[in-house]
C-alpha cells in the first residue's frame, strides 16, 4: 500500500491542481449572464492581472506568439516568482516540467540543471551568459520572466547543449517612471534588499536595479551578493535606439561538493542529522562577473527590422572546494578526499547582427531571420589539488583539516592553462504562414569554431590541444490550429556542441551531437484565462567522452531520453490562480562505458541502460493562488513540490530517496506597499534535493522569509 501511495504521488499532485477547476465551472456557469472583461496578455502585462504570457522570443528571436512555434517553451514570470518567495533559480526552476537541479557543473556555488535528463544552457536577454560549467548563483534581482526552451537550441543560438537553453530576461530601461523598494528578513539570519528605479531623464530612458543579500543558510552554506546592474535607452532617431546595459556582481559563498554522504550499505548515513558537515571548513568561491551589453535596434518599418548586440563579459573565480572522495566504508571511514584551489580569469565576447523581415509571396506570409555571429572565449586558469585525511568516522564526522598549511600539492591533480576559442556563424530562420491554420518553420545554421587548449596539465610540462571544427544544427516544425484555442505541433532539432570550459583537464577536440523531436498540443481553456501544454519526445545525446577501459577516453557516450511534459498556468477564476506542472521521463545511457566502486566491491561494469545521475523520472509542481476580492488585498498560496527517486553515480548504486514538500504564502497588497510572508517546508521533511558526487544535498528545514515592498510611484 505504502509503495502504491509513493507511485500515486504524481497523480494525486495533478489531481490537487485540478480541483479548483469544478470550482471554475462551476464559477463560470453562475456568471452566463455577465460578460467577463477581456484581458490582452503581453511579456510585459501587469503582476496583478494573471500568470500568462502571450509572447517570448527565446523560441524564435521574434515576436511571434509561443502557440505559433512548433516547440515546448515554458516561462515563469516575474508574478509567480513574487508570489512564491523565489530567490534564486533552484526554487524558480522547480516550476518547469522536465528540469532536475544537476550538482556536476554548479559544484554548490553556482546554477546548473539538466532538462529531459540532458544538459543546458545560459542566456540572457537572448545572448549567451558564459559557461554552464563554473557558472555564477543567479538571484531575482532584476528578473522580470524566465524562459524555457526545450530541446537543442544549436539552429538559433550556436553551439549549445543539447537538453534546451534558459533565458533570463530582464527588466528594460522605461519611460515610465519606476520606484520601487523591498526588504526581507528570514530563517538563518537571512537579509535581503532589493531598489528598482527607472524613468525618462532628459529624454533616456533608465533602469537601474540594486540589490544585496546575505545569509548564514543552512549547514553554514553562506553567501553574500552585491549586484548593480544600471540600463539606458537612447532614442536615437524614431526609428533607432540604442540600449547600454551593464551588470556588477560580486559573489561569495560557500561550496558543497558532498552533502550527507552514503555509507557501505548503499545509503545515506543519517545517524549525524542532516546538519552533518562533511565538506572542509575553509571552502569558498569568490566571483566577481562584469558584463556590458550594447544593442542598436533599427526598424524603418513594421515589416524590416535589425538588431545588433556587442556584449563583452569578464568574471574571475576564485575557489577552494572539495572534489573526489570515496562512500564510507564497512568501517564507517571516509577515503580518498581531495581538495582543490582553482582561479580562472575569462572573457566572453560576443557580436551578433540578425534582420528580421516580413513579407508575402502570393498568400503566403514570411517572417525570415537571418543573422551572423562572431564569439570569443579567453580563459587563464591554475588549479592545485591536494589530498586530505581520512574521515573517521561517517556517523559522526569531525572534518580533520582547517587550512591548507602542512598540505602537499600533488602534481597531477594540477593545471595551469589557456583555453581559447573562435566561433564564427551565420544563421537563417524562415516562419511561414500557409494559412491562418497552418505554420510552418525551418532554420540552419552553420559554426566554425577554431580553438586551443595549452599548458601544464598535470606531470605534463607542456601540451597543445588545437582543433577547428564546422558543425551544422537544424531546426524543422509544423504548426496546425484547427481553432484559434488549439495549436497543434511536431517538430524536429539537430545540434552540435563544443564545451570550451575549464572544469575538465583538456579540451575534447570532438563535437558532441543531438538530435530531438517532439510533437504537442497547446490550448488556451476557461476563455483564454488557463494556457495547457502538453509535449511527447525523444531525444539523443552521443559522441562525447567515456571510459571503457581503465585510464583509456573515448568518444563512445551516448544518451537517449524520452517522455511526457505537462505545463499548465493562468487564472481558474477571478479569485485563483495556478501554476502546475508534471514530466515523466525516460532517461538512460545507451553507452558501453566502464565505471567502477571499489569501496562497495564493484569492478569495472558498462553503465548500458543506467539512468545519469540527479534526474529523476518522475516530477511533479503545483503552486495555486487566492486573492478574495472581497478582502481587499489579502491573498494566499500554497504549493507542492515531487520529485522521484534519483542516482548519485553512474552504476545506479546510490540512491536518493523521494521526496514531497510543501510551502506556503499569505500576503497583503495595497496601492503604495506589499506585505508577503513565504513558508518553506511546512512539514520540516528531512528530504535530499540533489546528488553529489558521494552523497546528496539535504534540502532546507522548515523556514520563513519575511518581504515589504514599497512601490513610489
């Protein structure tokens, strides 16, 4: 019975979300004789109004509505961040279908998730923010939606992994004058302010959000973040602007690598609580990211416009954190940990120019894109590692090492290199109308990517990796709408990557390749109050290195995933909202690979059919909203969150259990301010949110956060 209830959770998550719907109905049939008001939904709409948006651009760089795109695009708004208290992307994710925080990239300071069980990547406003792998913490500062976009993203974007892209969009420059303050304060002596101003000063228009935010956190994980992030819009002519957006952040926290670890019977050692500390008390990671984007905009008319962006980005990283270590053993003794010290100093450059056209041949409408890139990558990065004692005693861990004093370097685990690489490209999109019922879609494009990869790589004095290579990626879909509230769609997407990062001890001169299709429905129910998508697909990821012998790398990995993705979000009723959603998916390594666990006994077995690690198959999201318009003002939410079973390692030996947790809202909201109290983890659950390496990361216990906002205007 306990097991029928743990598989039923999904479902009953569903179910939960779908009982205000007879409500609804029900709502609905009380008013035939009033007419309800219509609500035009933009990007750009209102908090108060509902949760939708109409239009997005990550899907095809224009300003074509989502049910007109032949692919899965799911956005979360800056309203349901407000209103589930997000602070940062692990809880803003959570409400997309598919998404699984993935630990390997992000090693606990910084934001990496998979998405169908396979990787992603970082936009922002549409260009691309750095490396996934030693990526930065990304807070809601000035975050006005986040988008979506499933599957490779190679024909729009370039190079990119193949799960989908997510791009952070941010608040724009205005005319209209913004004065806005907030501050919180919650569990773990947690701190939090927020200033966004903007307005028409001389006739540029500005934006500038300000933000601060320091917290002791749970199991002593701190971190304190400074961001400026100032914007301005010139109107250079009626028919040109040009935008100058700049980014300051400064970034300290305190990394993760091992969270409450597993023990020689295969599971998590609780005997500690899940305060236990394994990792070493002098971890941090420093960040400091300066970045500063141009964009000219030039639209003579509705039918022709072109866009062109320069962004320069330059981040320092400089860390202590944990890598490899071995699970307890049958003596309850942690083995094998390792330390390491690593600064990289990078510069992203990025040119992109893309018109965009539209016109007719005959009946037939055209909106064609066509656009070329040129990308630059500078890294200088030194890694030294050392070895560090033994753990005693797992159950009850007393970490041995304060400082790296009395510490020997060991050479191999070491580097000092520089990492470079060219990407040039050019791209072209065609969205063509047949009919008002059908659509269709096709993009190529084309990337030459000239890289190296040179210097001391471990007892290597010196060694050159150099390579340049074409990759091609596509994009083909077809849209049919058989009524305006229905959108039907199939679409298929081939990609290829390169990860010019720094995590990995040398560049692969071989290109990973993907290739994704996928067919779904998109429908506007309760008179366009509710969007409900629903997306099948298969996808394939192959051709990057694993080990199938001892010591020996080949580029013989491959992964394939399938599965099923429901996203719903709006407005039940004038009073209820809600935002739902539930993927069940499919993934597994089709790979010969080797792996190996020594200290559980087990030699070198192929992970052929084995899920990857942190991805779980099941996930499921419900958040609803109350807002009487009887009280005023007064409003509530509550949610729940279920993720299934996943693995921390590659044979599928270690397994983090399931998991459901709950949280809530009451908040009360005038004209001039706005008081919002969120509660985490109502039923403090001792639950594991992600694996690590050689354990998994418990999730907070029950907290609260406390947030006044002021609006000036």
């Amino acid at each position: 019975m306990q097991y029928q209830l743990k598989r039923m959770r999904p479902a009953i998550l569903l179910a939960l979300a779908a009982l205000p719907l007879q409500a609804a109905a029900e709502d609905t049939k009380a008013e035939q004789t009033e007419t309800l008001p219509e609500v035009q939904v933009s990007g750009q709409q209102d908090r108060s109004l509902n949760y939708q948006v109409e239009t997005t651009t990550t899907g095809s760089k224009t300003d074509t509505p989502a049910r007109d795109v032949p692919a899965s695009i799911v956005v979360v708004p800056k309203a349901v961040l407000e209103d589930q208290g997000a602070m940062g992307m692990n809880e803003a994710m959570r409400n997309v279908s598919g998404v699984s925080q993935n630990y390997a990239g992000g090693y606990g300071f910084a934001d990496n998730f998979n998405i169908r069980g396979l990787n992603m990547r970082w936009l922002r406003d549409g260009n691309v923010d750095g490396s996934t792998q030693n990526g930065y913490y990304r807070t809601m500062t000035d975050v006005e939606r986040i988008e979506v976009l499933k599957g490779p993203g190679s024909a729009l974007y370039g190079s990119s992994q193949p799960g989908g892209s997510v791009n952070v969009v941010t608040k724009l420059p205005t005319d209209k004058t913004v004065a806005e303050f907030e501050v919180g304060v919650g569990s773990y002596d947690t701190q939090r302010v927020g200033l966004d101003l903007g307005g028409a000063v001389n006739g540029v228009a500005t934006r500038l959000n300000v933000g601060y935010e320091k917290s002791d956190d749970f199991r002593g994980l701190g971190r304190e973040i400074t961001e400026i992030l100032p914007s301005l819009r010139f109107n250079l002519t009626d028919t040109q602007t040009l935008t100058l957006d700049y980014d300051y952040r400064d970034i300290k926290l305190t990394p993760d690598n091992y969270g409450i670890v597993f023990g020689a019977d295969r599971k998590l050692v609780t005997a500690s609580g899940r305060n236990a500390r394994y990792y070493s008390p002098m971890d941090y990671a420093n960040q400091e990211i300066n970045r500063l984007a141009t964009i000219h905009e030039w639209k003579p008319s509705d039918a022709f416009s072109l866009k062109t962006s320069l962004v320069y980005d330059h981040r320092d990283i400089d860390m202590l954190r944990n890598a490899g270590s071995n699970v307890a053993n049958a003596s309850g003794v942690i083995t094998g940990r390792t330390i390491r010290s690593q600064q990289d100093d990078a510069d992203y450059l990025d040119f992109t120019s893309e018109a965009t056209w539209k016109f007719k041949t005959g009946s037939v409408s055209h909106t064609l894109l066509a656009g070329v890139e040129w990308q630059d990558t500078d890294i200088d990065t030194v890694r030294v590692g050392y070895n560090l004692s033994n753990i005693a005693n797992a159950s009850n861990p007393v970490v041995p090492e304060t400082s790296l004093n009395g510490l020997t370097a060991v050479a191999s685990q070491g580097f000092n290199r520089h990492v470079e690489a060219t990407t040039k490209s050019v791209y072209a999109q065609d969205q063509v109308e047949l009919t008002e019922q059908v659509k269709l879609r096709g993009g190529l494009r084309h990337d030459n990517v000239d890289f190296s990869d040179e210097g001391s790589q471990g007892t290597t004095a010196f060694r050159r990796i150099a390579d340049e290579q074409g990759l091609n990626s596509s994009q083909f879909g077809a849209v049919y709408q058989p009524i305006p509230q229905l959108s039907l769609y199939a679409g298929i997407a081939r990609g290829a990557f390169i990860n010019i990062a720094t995590e990995s001890t040398a560049l692969s001169p071989e290109p990973e390749k993907s290739f994704s299709k996928e067919v779904g429905a998109k429908a506007m129910l309760l008179d366009g109050r509710l969007d409900l998508n629903v997306a099948l697909f298969r996808a394939k990821r192959d051709h990057y290195y694993v080990t199938l012998t001892p010591g020996v790398s080949t580029p013989d990995g491959k992964d394939k995933t399938s599965g099923i993705e429901v996203d719903a979000v709006g407005s039940l009723t004038r009073e209820v909202k809600l935002l739902a959603s539930y993927s069940h998916i499919n993934p597994k390594s089709i790979s010969d690979a080797l792996s190996s666990n020594t200290t559980l006994g087990v030699g070198n077995t192929s992970i052929y059919g084995n899920m990857p690690t942190g991805v779980a198959k099941d996930n499921a999201r419900v958040w609803l909203t109350w807002e009487p318009s009887m009280l005023h003002g007064f409003g509530a939410g509550i949610g729940a969150t279920y993720k299934g079973k996943s693995y921390a390692d590659a044979l599928n030996l270690l397994e983090v259990p399931s998991y459901t947790v709950y949280d809530a809202a009451v908040y009360w909201r005038q004209k001039t301010y706005e008081i919002a109290v969120n509660f985490k983890n109502l039923t403090d659950k001792t639950y594991y949110t992600v694996p690590t390496f050689i354990g998994a990361l418990p999730g907070d216990p029950r907290s609260v956060m406390a947030t006044v906002r002021f609006d000036f205007n």
